[in-house]
C-alpha cells in the first residue's frame, strides 16, 4: 500500500501532532513541505509553490496540512489526527475518558488560536502595544494551566484521557511547547509541577524522544513567516 502523504508548511505549525503521531506510530508517511520562496532576510516570503498546486491536487476544501490515505484525500488538522487515532487505537473508548479528552481538546485549540489571533493579527500594534498582548496571553496561559493542574491533580492521570496516550496528547504538548519556545512562558510552567511532568513525560516517550530532542523539531520554526513572531523570519 502506498504511504500516506502529508502536505504543509516546512514548519512545526498544525501539522507537528500529525507529523508525531505518526511517528509514534512508526508509521512511513511521505511530505511535501512547502516553501516560503527566497529564504533571505530581505526578501518578502510568499505561497507561490502552494498557491500554483492549491486547487489542482482534489482537494474538497483546499487547506493545509493535508493527509493522502491512497485515494482518499482530505484537510483539517484535528480531523487527520483524528482519523489516524481511531484507525490506531489512539482515542479513548470509555466515558468518561472520551468526553473529558474531547473537553481539553477544545480546550487546547482555543488556547492555540488565543496565540495564533495575536502573532498573525494584520495590524498588532507597536513593539509597546503587541508586548502587552503577549503578557495578557500569558495571563490567560496561566489561568489555563491552572485549570489543567487541578485536572490532572483530581484525576491522578498520566495523560488527558487517563492511562492512554491518545491524540489528544498530541494536540496538548504542541500548542502548549509554542508558548514555552516563543512566548517566553516557562516560568509559568514551572508554577505547575503536574502538567511540567505531563510535558516531560511526552518528550519522554521512547517513541519520540529521539525526534523531539532533533533539530527537525526543536529548532524548526513553529509558525510561518507571516507571523510576528515564532518564526526565524520574525519582524522582531
Ligand atoms: N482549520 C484548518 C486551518 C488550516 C489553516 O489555517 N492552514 C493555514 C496554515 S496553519 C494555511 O496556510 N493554509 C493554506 C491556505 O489557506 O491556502 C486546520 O486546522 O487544518
């Protein structure tokens, strides 16, 4: 059968949960990552290589990433993972496992947009002005994790789902790591012992440790250079 195929950026961005599943999975998966042209500081970086196979590649709703299963073609990040997790045994099956992994899934994806509306917003301010949104994101960064520490206190779970790693995981450690790699969050995190040892436990998995700790993942840039920041090519 032929390896699935995975489109996007040649960043971390939506497709790194997809990229570490399937790595945990030991998986062979193929990709095409798209560039953003000329790779200089001076030059404007554009979707051009994207933009020229977009709406030829039958697509129904053309995005990225984008997952090939053979014939089978499709968009949306969460629904890839998800896909993936349920012919892999990597979502829970039980309640109340299944309704609390699919809260903090949500939970997780609001506080990666919170992240994505301020570095991708058109016009986010002066250095002044953008500063102080990334300290009420971290405010609001804080407030979350409080929520998750209780979580995992109350629950004496290893993952968000209990014992089982699923996707979830996936989702949680990655957004949650932007805001530790380029929003300079990690004195938050340290506030909080049970998700500090959540984080390290999913760096820890023999299944990935090796590509967490390469710098294929922890020096690629998170987001594109469209971003403010978290990206090499970031205005400041
Ligand atoms: N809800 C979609 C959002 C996809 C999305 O916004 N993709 C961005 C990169 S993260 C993109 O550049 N898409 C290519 C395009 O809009 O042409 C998902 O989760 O996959």
């Amino acid at each position: 059968m032929a390896p699935l195929k995975i489109g996007y950026w040649d960043v971390r961005g939506f497709a790194e949960p997809i990229r570490m599943l399937l790595k945990h999975l030991n998986i062979e998966f193929e990709e095409t990552r798209y560039g953003f042209g000329n790779d200089s500081e001076e030059s404007l970086p554009n979707r051009d290589e994207w933009l020229a196979e977009k709406f030829t590649l039958g697509l129904e709703f053309p995005n990225l990433p984008y997952l090939f299963d053979g014939d089978f073609k499709m968009t949306e990040s969460v629904a890839i993972l998800k896909r993936l997790a349920r012919a892999n045994g990597m979502i829970a099956t039980t309640e109340p496992a299944l309704s609390y992994s699919e809260m903090i899934e949500a939970m997780i994806i609001d506080i990666r947009n919170r992240l994505i509306n301020v570095v991708y917003a058109e016009n986010s301010g002066t250095p002044e002005e953008f500063e102080q949104k990334l300290a009420d994101l971290r405010e609001r960064l804080e407030t979350s994790l409080g929520q998750l520490e209780a979580f995992f206190q109350k629950h004496g779970s290893q993952w968000v789902a209990g014992d089982k790693l699923t996707y979830v995981d996936f989702l949680a450690y990655e957004y949650l790591d932007w805001y530790r790699v380029f929003v300079k969050s990690t004195p938050i995190f340290e506030k909080f012992a049970k998700v500090s040892d959540y984080m390290k436990r999913f760096e820890e998995l023999p299944s990935l440790k090796e590509y967490i700790a390469r710098d294929e993942h922890r020096s690629a840039s998170c987001l594109s250079p469209f971003a403010r920041i978290g990206h090499r090519w970031a205005k400041e």
